[in-house]
C-alpha cells in the first residue's frame, strides 16, 4: 500500500484526488440507523381492541386473563408477543383443539375474519394489558400464513363454533355475528330467546325488553354496552332468516343499529310521556 502511495496517489492530480472522493462516497451508501420496528397505527389498535371484544373475549375475557383451566391467558402470555406474531396469527386462523380432555375448542377464524382484522386482533393483543410485544402485525402476514397453514385443526361444525350458545350457528358464523360473553349465553337470563323468531313488527318491543332485562342485571349499563348486547342478540336472529342475502342480512343490521338509540332511552323515559308525571 505504501508503494501505491508513495509512487501514485500522493502523485495524482488534485482532480483526480476529488473523482476517486467522490466516486467513494457514491460506493458506500450512508450509514443508516437501524430500521425501527413497525408499529401499528393507533386506529388499527382500536380497531383491533373492538374485534377482539366481539370474537375473542367471550373465552379469553375483555381482560386477557382467560379462565383457570379452560382458557388459556394472553394477558402476560409470551407465546403471542415474544418473537414473530406467526402462532398467534396461525392460532386464529385455524384454530386450536381443546387445551383440556373435554375442554372446548378455539374456533378457527379464517372464514369469520379477513387479513386487516386478524392483523389488528394479533396487535392489540400483543401490546395489550402490559404485554411488551411489537405491534407488527400485517394483514400481508396474515395472507401469506393463510396459503401456507396446515389445514384447520378444527371442525367448523356449528356446535363447535360456540359451547357457550345453541345460537352460536353456522349461519350466525357467516354473518360475523358477536360470539356471545357470559351473561348472554346463560339459559338462565333468555337473554338470547327473546330475539328468537323476531320479526319486524315484533323487534321494537322485543329489543325494549331484552334491554329492560339486561339493565335489571346491570343497572349502570351504557348505552355502547346495551347496543352490543342488543346487536348480538338480534345478529343470530337475522341471520338465521331464510331468503336474505348476506347483505341484505348487514343491511338490516345496520337499519337495527340505528334505530337502537330510540330504543334504548324507551318511550318511558323520553320527556313527552313523562311530561306532567
Ligand atoms: C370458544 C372459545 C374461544 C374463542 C372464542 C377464542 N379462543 Fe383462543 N383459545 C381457546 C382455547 C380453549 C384455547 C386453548 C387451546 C389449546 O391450548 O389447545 C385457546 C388458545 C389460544 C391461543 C394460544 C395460547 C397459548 O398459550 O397457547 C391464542 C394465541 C388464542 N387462543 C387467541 C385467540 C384470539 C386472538 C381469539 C379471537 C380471535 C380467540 N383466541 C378466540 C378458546 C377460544
């Protein structure tokens, strides 16, 4: 090197010197900091909190902390936020067997949920209630790990989707209805049979009491929360309707959604009728 030096870099001329510079800096791309990882948008997080109330809390709880034996916490459960969000996302698609001999299965959601909303399930629950995961989630991911899972370890038989409720159907499956939480699938409350065989004509006063039964258990319900017991017992309802399509199904949901918050404030406690005692 000391020849090279010596007997021609030292010896070039000036331009020369500035070309060999320049075409350096060209050679070796500026040092870059490392890639940060990727974090999900604060709506995907949102979005991905909702999904999860609606498809996944009725067993894993609004909490994370599952059920002692029977459903298995992702509150501080490393295996959905250490390392890749593969299993989690492979979980949700296929499903799980039971966790325990007679226990009940995890449903699979590949045909329930699309590639956005298991991508933004998987990065709530990495992030959620303390757990230290990176919300990196992609519905590319998804899509990938749906063309190279393994086939469904579950049967999506309908009593399989939900041992919590003989509405749980497949029909209810297809629409995306709300798998139902605890006091919605307890017989004892019949929460879930008021809205059976639900018509038009019937709804209006149908839902005033399914509302008036769920507030005698839960006083301080909001009204977010009444709207959601109302939508997941009227879901499996219209979907069991024959000769709908899936969208005039949705339709009739949405129409039912905007209705409901006449409903839920009820003819009882709207100022015209209670004018004058
Ligand atoms: C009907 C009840 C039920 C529903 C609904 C359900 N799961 Fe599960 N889940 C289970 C059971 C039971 C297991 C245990 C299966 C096993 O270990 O074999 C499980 C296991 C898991 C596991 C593996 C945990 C571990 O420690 O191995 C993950 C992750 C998971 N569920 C995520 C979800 C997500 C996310 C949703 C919503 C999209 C969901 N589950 C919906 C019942 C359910």
């Amino acid at each position: 090197m000391k020849a090279v030096v010596d007997f021609s870099l030292s010896q070039l001329p000036e331009s020369d010197i500035n070309d060999l510079a320049a075409y350096l800096q060209t050679a070796t791309p500026p040092r870059e900091t490392p890639p940060k990882p990727v974090s999900a948008n604060p709506a995907m997080i949102v979005e991905g909190k909702r999904l999860y109330a609606a498809n996944c809390a009725a067993c894993h709880q609004a909490n994370g902390a599952g059920i002692v034996d029977v459903f298995p916490n992702l509150a501080g459960n490393q295996s959905v936020w250490n390392g890749p969000p593969d299993n989690l996302i492979g979980a949700m698609l296929g499903g799980l067997i039971p966790w325990h001999k007679n226990g009940p299965a995890m449903p699979g959601f590949a045909d329930v949920l699309n590639d956005e909303e298991i991508a933004a399930i998987a990065n709530y629950v990495r992030t959620a209630w303390g757990n230290p995961g990176v919300a990196d989630a992609t519905a590319k991911d998804v899509l990938k790990l749906r063309e190279t899972a393994p086939p469904r370890q579950i049967a999506l038989a309908d009593r399989d989707y939900l041992n919590l409720s003989p509405i749980g159907s497949a029909a209810a499956r297809k629409l995306g209805c709300p798998l139902l939480s605890t006091p919605m699938s307890d017989p004892g409350n019949h929460w879930m049979t008021i809205m059976e065989g639900v018509t038009t004509d019937t709804l209006p006063n149908r839902t005033r009491a399914l509302i008036d039964e769920v507030r005698k258990l839960y006083p301080n319900a909001t009204r977010e929360e009444l709207t959601n017991y109302a939508v997941t017992a009227y879901c499996p309802a219209v979907a069991a309707e024959p000769g709908l399509s899936r969208s005039e199904k949705r339709a009739a949901l949405a129409r039912f959604r905007q209705a409901l918050p006449a409903l839920i404030a009820g003819p009882e406690h709207s100022p015209a009728t209670n004018a004058g005692g």
